[in-house]
C-alpha cells in the first residue's frame, strides 16, 4: 500500500505506539482490543491450538496475520516488546496481501534501527506475580548504518484463573545500511520462546428450559476452575529471518524487494472441556458431585472404554518452516493530464507443516465440574504410537498419529491508480494466484481412519475497484468493490483437514465480496484523525470449525456483515489525548443447507462495539507533572454457534493509568485493568469461552536516553 492511511481507500483502524505505552500493552492480542470487529477464538483451526486467532468483522483471520507486510505462518501469542504499530486493515484485501483476509488483514509494524541513538529499559511487576523486563537498544554507527536490539522476558499467572501461567523471552536485533539514501538494506531477525498453560476456559451449556446455552460461569460456577490436567503445555520457539531492500531508481520509479524465512516448533497437549446433557441435569438438579466433565470432548461419542476416556485432541509435536519473497515495483508518472500511480510485482510463498501425534497410555479421568482436580498423574505421552494395546481406540477422531502438509503460492500482481483531476481519481487493479496444497495423513492402524493423500492445484483472480475523492490533503471520500478468495488449503501450520469429512474431495473455496463507503479527515493541522464508513461484506461458502475436532469445515452456507464504523483520534489540547471507536453491525446467514442457521445472526459479530481511551497530561513542564486517564472495551453478547443456540454475554472493561515524570528520562506508571473485576470472556468457540484477568495492576519503571 504505497499510500498513507488517510488516502487509502479502505477501513484501516492503527493502534499507534503512543496508545501502547499507555495502556503497558504486552502482546498483540492486548493491542488488538482497541480495535472493534476483532475477536479472539480459541483454536486449532479455531479450535483447539492456543496462539493467536483473531476473527475480523466476524470471519476468520488467523492466517491474516502479517509483520512488515509479508505472512507471519507461526501459531503463537505475539509478544509486543518488538512492535511499533498495530494495523488492521478492515475487509477482503486479496489484492495485496493475496489468498484470505475475508475479514481483513493485521499488519505488525515492528522496530528496526534508525540514526538517532536510543537506550531505553522498563520493569513491570503487579498482580497474578507478574514480573517483565524489556530493553531497547538503538546506535548509529555511521551517516547511514545503524544497529537495534529489542529484548523481552516475562513470567506471570493470570488474575482470577487457576493454574494458568506463562513465560516468555524474545530478542529481535535488526541491523539497516544505506538510511537516507538510494539503496537500502534492512536485515532483522526475531526470536520468541514461550512455556504455558493453554486455557480452553469452560464449558458452555444450556440450562434447563432456557432459550438459549451461556458459559457455565454464568450459574454460579467459580471463574477460576480449570478444567485441564497436569499434563496440559504449550512450548513454543519460533523465528522468523527476514531482509527488506530498496532501490530508488530516480523520483518517479522504485524497486522492493522483501524476503523472509520463518521456523516454528511446537509442543502441545490441551484439555477441551465439555459439560454433556447429564452432566448438565445433576448440576441444576443440585446433585453436584454427579456433575462430571469430559476433559476432551462429549461423553459417550463411542470412543474409548469406561468414564472419561474421549480422547479428542491428541497432544503432538509440530515442526513448520516457511519462506515467501515478494517484489514489487512503484512508479508514479503521467500520461498526457492523467497522473498514474502504478504497483506491480509478485509473492512467492511456501509453508510445511510436519506433525507427530501422541498417544495417552490411560484415560483421562472427568473432572467434577465444581471442584476440577488437574492432577491425574503422568499420562505418560508416546510421540508417533498410534493406538498401544489396550488404550482407547480412535475410532471416530478423525486424528492420525503423524501428518503432514504444504502449501505453494505464486502470486502477481497489479493495480494503477489514475488522476483524472487534483481531487478525483480512480484505483484499479488485480491479483492472479496460483495455489498448490498437499496434505497427508499417515500411521494409522484403525479401520475408520484410512491413510489420506490429498493433492490440489487452484488459480484464483481477485479484482479490486475504488473511486477516491480528495478535495484537498486533508480528507479522503471514496468507495471501494474488493473480493478475496481463501482456498481451504490455505491452513497450513493450523491443523485444519482441506478436505470433506469422509471424502477424499476437496472443499470448495470461500469467496467474499466488499462495498464499503467511506471519509477520512485530518483536522486542526492533523492533530486529530476521523474515519467513518459504511460497508456490507458477502461472503459464500462459510468456513465453519468441527466443536469436536476444531478442524475447518467448508459448506453452502452464504453470510453478510453489513455496518458502519466511527472512530476519533488524536490530540484535543496539548496535553490531551483521545482514541474512540464505534461499530454497528447487522449480519446473517442469507443461504443455508442447514435451515436452523437460515436468517440467524453470524456467530462471534455483535451488534455494538465500543472502545474509548483518555489521557490527559497535567503540568508537563513542572517536576510535579502528572498524567492520568482511562478507558473502556464494550461489545454486546455474541452467539457462537451459526444457530444462535449458545451465547456468550456483553463484556465490558474499565481501564485507568496514573504516570509521573522524574525528569526527561525517568518514568513512573501504574496501569489498573478491569477495574470493575467483572467477569468477562474475551477467547471464544461454540462450546467453550475463556474468562478474562480479574482485576489487575500493574507497576512500571522505565528509562529512555
């Protein structure tokens, strides 16, 4: 996108560093939250692996996740300590980011080295025993070259969830040659390892004579119950290599080039829990010691032997590896009165996904669903035995002891945008891909489960329209026709099956269609930002994930979002800062195969979404200077089925900051989160939802010379 976000025609929502600071953002699932249509899911393919995925505007986009505009193929919770913004660019964006992005696209602006020299360190430490330390690094070498380092280490549980914890390192050091000139060369390496406890929160269920199922939580069951196992981790290390190169061929051409390998390791075993009808009656029937809990799915699916023994997910090892190298070329000239504005180039990409499943040696046992015990000793985990004697068989899992996976993709693309006069111009382009995916399913020995070998080959075309009006430099009006395409195939290193449960066929592709209408404005010499727009999204052939399996699942199913989206940011008075956001939504399912889905709202969209932040700086100049503010997160109930049978209520979040200055380089803040200490559920699935932290704070002490 070689325009600015003020004369891009689209629904681009930043989260700037500045609001990070201020909120002491951690990770970019916590950057996220100011942005409204961006929820989390809990999920191999949305449904049972633990990093992040994010749904935009209610559709999936967890393989829309980018760092410096190319593909970030990890599965993982992205540590903030090496970002310096946060985009999300709101609908299909195939044009330029290529297959996906139905809701849109994330974009990770990270930190790379300048010609300013710069130390800077901070220390946080607050409730659930909290403790993160990260430190910054920047030095200019000589008039072009420069060198950074950015690191992290934390450790924490989370407030109001037992059993929970999470450490965490990173280190990203980036070297860039050639700064201010023609020719410029940026090398950066990131390097993340995590150990964790993935929380597949509780069990969502439907009471006895109500409309419609709600988390457990909501009916008097403790937010902190943890219904996994000792046995349950998350470990990853991931990597990612990646060097950026420009050529200023004169003032009217310049050449990009951008390459990036990426390595990612992963050892996973979760707990998924799941209240059945019996469980569920004992319950309400008082009978609470009868209230059991399947740890791994719903009891008598006709997989094991004795109480407890539904296996569903098996725990495994993943190794993925990913290169993608894209070229582009900008070119800015004119033709007789027209001023064109051409990006032409092309995206070569290729993930592998290699997994080794495990077996339990025994059962799980059931937890009670009042008082879960997670110690059930050593499972004693076998990585590629597939089914020992006398273990539970995998009848009906659909899991296999070792499978593997590639996707390959050539891309080319082209769009021009044309001045027909100073304030009206016309954006056009497309993108041609060619997408190859492989997947293979091998090791097993049980009659229901055949090895599976599935090759495809797709081309697909996306075109893109937009009409831009600029009176002048500071506002932007324009409408914009966009689709995407996002092959099954595409979920690679996400543990999702491309094919039709039962079938060697593949699933059709999803397509999706945007209108959207919209102004952007820059007022009081660009000290605040507005943007309003109205959209409807189309999309046919949902993708929808198995509640068991987690797997994605193609169908007939056509669904629209449609709505209008505000937000305000920027500096009132000096001293004085404010981010609002807005969204209306009104989705449904307008085609369906299945008729308990038809004219029924799109699961995870709601239909209010809010987020304000405040801070105001009082006496910056004096030694008493101090600052202080806060905010909210608002989002009305969401369903998570396509059914509307099960429902996830409002959440709503309170916010506030109190920071003082020592001097120009010393700092002092204390961040407080959900103030309100409500209970609120931030990760999402059809049958299960996470709590969010209970009340927090946080302290901080940081440098910056």
């Amino acid at each position: 996108m070689p325009q600015d976000v003020l004369h891009t025609p689209q629904q681009i929502n930043v989260v700037p560093q500045a609001l990070m600071k201020q909120q002491n953002v951690k990770s970019l699932d916590e950057a996220l939250r100011n942005v409204p249509g961006v929820t989390s899911s809990i999920g191999e393919g949305a449904g049972g692996m633990n990093g992040d995925q994010f749904l935009i505007r209610g559709f999936q986009a967890q393989n829309d996740i980018y760092e410096d505009g190319l593909r970030d193929f990890g599965v993982y919770s992205r540590d903030a300590f090496n970002l310096e913004t946060v985009s999300v660019i709101k609908g299909p964006s195939s044009e330029v980011f290529g297959n996906g992005t139905t809701g849109g696209a994330i974009n990770m602006k990270t930190k790379t080295a300048g010609l300013t020299d710069r130390y800077a360190a901070e220390f946080s430490g607050g409730s659930g025993s909290y403790y993160r330390g990260t430190l910054d690094f920047n030095k200019r070498l000589d008039s072009s070259t420069a060198l950074r380092i950015t690191g992290m280490g934390s450790e924490n549980n989370i407030v109001g969830r037992d059993y929970i914890y999470s450490h965490r390192w990173g280190i990203a050091p980036s070297i860039a040659f050639g700064l201010g000139r023609r020719t410029t060369l940026v090398l950066q390496y990131m390097h993340q390892q995590e150990n964790s406890v993935p929380d597949f929160g509780v069990p969502v269920v439907k009471k006895p004579g109500a409309a419609f199922g709600a988390p457990i939580t909501e009916y008097g069951i403790r937010r902190t119950n943890f219904y996994g196992t000792n046995n349950d981790q998350n470990a990853t290390n991931d990597n990612m290599e990646t060097a950026r190169f420009s050529f200023r061929l004169n003032k009217h051409i310049t050449f990009y080039d951008d390459l990036r390998g990426g390595q990612y390791y992963r050892t996973f075993a979760a707990s998924k829990a799941t209240c059945d009808t019996t469980c569920v009656n004992n319950y309400f029937l008082g009978n609470s010691n009868a209230a059991l809990v399947a740890r791994s799915g719903p009891v008598g699916a006709g997989n094991g032997v004795g109480p407890g023994t539904y296996m569903a997910p098996l725990p495994y090892q993943q190794t993925s590896w990913s290169v993608q190298n894209v070229g582009s070329m900008v070119a800015d000239f004119d033709t007789g009165f027209l001023k064109h504005q051409i990006v032409a180039g092309f995206d070569i990409e290729r993930v592998n996904d290699v997994r080794s499943q495990s077996t339990y040696l025994k059962a799980k046992p059931y937890a009670n669903l009042v008082n879960p015990n997670p110690y059930v000793g050593n499972l004693d985990l076998v990585p590629g035995e597939a089914n020992p004697g006398g273990l539970v068989t995998l009848g009906s899992l659909g899991a296999k002891p070792h499978s593997n996976g590639y996707g390959f993709d050539t891309g080319l693309f082209f769009f021009d945008q044309i001045w027909i006069t100073k304030w009206l111009s016309v954006k056009g382009g497309f993108r041609w891909d060619r997408w190859q995916t492989s997947y293979n399913l091998t090791g097993g020995n049980v009659a229901k489960n055949p090895d599976i070998h599935f090759h495809n080959v797709s081309s697909v075309f996306n075109p893109n329209v937009s009409l831009v009006l600029t009176p002048d430099e500071h506002q932007t009006y324009y409408f914009t026709w966009a689709n995407s395409t996002t092959p099954m195939g595409m979920y690679v290193t996400n543990g999702s099956v491309p094919i039709r449960p039962g079938t060697n066929s593949y699933a059709s592709p999803e397509k999706a269609n945007l209108y959207e209408v919209g102004a952007k404005y820059s007022a009081f010499h660009d000290r605040i930002g507005f943007t309003a727009s109205l959209f409807r999204l189309e999309k046919g052939n949902a993708m929808n994930a198995d509640p068991v399996t987690g797997e994605i699942l193609g169908s007939s199913d056509r669904q629209r979002n449609q709505g209008l989206e505000l937000s305000v940011g920027g500096m009132v008075m000096r001293g004085w800062n404010v981010s609002a956001t807005y969204a209306l939504y009104d989705s449904d399912t307008t085609s369906s195969a299945t008729k308990a889905n038809l004219g029924r709202q799109v699961q995870y969209v709601p239909h209010n979404q809010a987020t304000l932040w405040s801070v105001y700086e009082a006496f910056p100049d004096k030694p008493y200077n101090i600052a202080f503010g806060g905010g909210l997160t608002w989002r009305q109930h969401v369903w998570l089925d396509a059914a509307n049978t099960m429902r996830a209520p409002a959440n709503l979040d309170f916010d506030a900051v109190l920071s003082h200055h020592f001097n120009d380089h010393w700092k002092i803040a204390m961040n407080g989160y959900n103030l309100a200490n409500r209970l609120n559920y931030q990760s999402l699935f059809s049958n299960r939802a996470t709590p969010t932290a209970g009340r927090t704070f946080m302290g901080q002490l940081s440098f910056t010379y």
